[in-house]
C-alpha cells in the first residue's frame, strides 16, 4: 500500500497513527501541496478532490478524506465499536472533527506556523480561533465525564480528534485552559504503539 502525504498534515498523521497501532505495513509517499502537485492530472487520477492523504490499497485501488480512511482500517478491530450505538457515536465524532474542529484549529495551525497569513485574513484567523475554542470547549465537557470518547475505549473518534488538538498551541490555542483535554491527550499517548506526529518511520 502507498500513502500519498504531506507529514506534518494532521489528516495524514491520523493515517499513519492508526496503521502503526495496527502494525499494518505502508509505504509513505511525500506530496507538496504547496507545489500544486495534488492539482495534477496524475494525482486528480488518483483522488479527483486533489487531496492529501489518499491512499493506494492495492494497485489502482484508491481511497481518499481521512475518516473514511480511518473508518475502513478500523472496521474488525478494537478501534471500532461493534455495538450499533457506539458506532454511530464514533461517527458523530468524526463529523465533529471535520465540521466544528479541523477547519478552524487545523487552518489557523497551518497559517501561523506553515504557510503565513494570508494577506487579508487576519480578522477571519481571528474569527476562526475563536470557532476553534468553542470545538475545544464542547470536548473539555465532555472529557471531564470519560477517559476516551466512545464506551470508554481508546478508538478511532479519538485518534481522529487527537491529530490537530494535541498541536493545537501552533495554532495559538492555549491547551493550558483544558485540563480534561490534557489528561485525554496524555491517554492517547499512553497507549501502546503511538507514534508522535514528526516521526519519519518505517511503517
């Protein structure tokens, strides 16, 4: 298997989060995005979204948007529910994390400490922080009840939610106001098999 990447993508670290819990082999292969080449005709014919992680299964076989990613390694192992409810609670979190969480702590992340500022945007990074605290505060309410997110186990909805929260602070977000977050964080990290989100290893 072939994951086309960008490293420090949290998107693309989920991936690879999970496949070193599950010991599953991959071979990592770095995209610039910056370059545009996502925007090619021979990435477009692997993912046409023009999108960073995609993932080769087996020759031909592509698969793209990182919780579905996650969803399809999960599904037959400990990081996946099988009770009907819990499932869909790992779902809910995942949208979550697409709709409420990543746009605003993962862009503001990548604005100030990767790609700059965008010429105009300093009011809307502002106001994209400030979504991003009401994300982090609706999981400090919901961590103060629980170890993880879903029946009490380490699963997918928190390696997906873990990937832009736990480098939140290069976004300018201050985790020190989130004890419950930290404690979750230091959970996630915890478990056996974690690779830290810089790793460059061999999978």
């Amino acid at each position: 298997m072939i994951l086309y990447q960008y490293h420090p993508s949290g998107n693309c670290y989920k991936i690879r989060l999970l496949l070193h819990h599950l010991n599953i082999p991959v071979q990592l292969v770095d995209v610039n995005t910056k370059a545009g080449e996502t925007r090619t005709p021979e990435f477009r014919a692997k993912n046409p979204i023009g999108k960073v992680p995609t993932i080769e299964l087996e020759p031909g076989v592509f698969l793209a948007e990182s919780n579905a990613i996650l969803w399809y390694f999960a599904e037959g192992t400990r990081y996946l529910p099988d009770d009907r409810l819990l499932r869909a609670r790992v779902l809910q979190w995942m949208f979550f994390e697409q709709y409420s969480h990543e746009p605003y702590i993962a862009v503001a992340r990548n604005w100030i400490s990767y790609a700059g500022i965008p010429a105009g945007k300093e009011v809307e990074l502002q106001e994209r922080q400030e979504k991003g605290y009401m994300a982090l505060d609706v999981m400090e309410d919901e961590l103060r009840q629980k170890r993880f997110f879903v029946g009490e186990r380490f699963s997918i909805a928190d390696i997906a939610l873990y990937a832009y929260t736990h480098v939140a602070h290069e976004g300018k977000f201050q985790l020190v106001r989130y004890p419950a977050i930290q404690a979750w964080m230091d959970q996630v990290a915890s478990v056996p098999g974690h690779i830290q989100i810089d790793e460059r290893i061999s999978l």
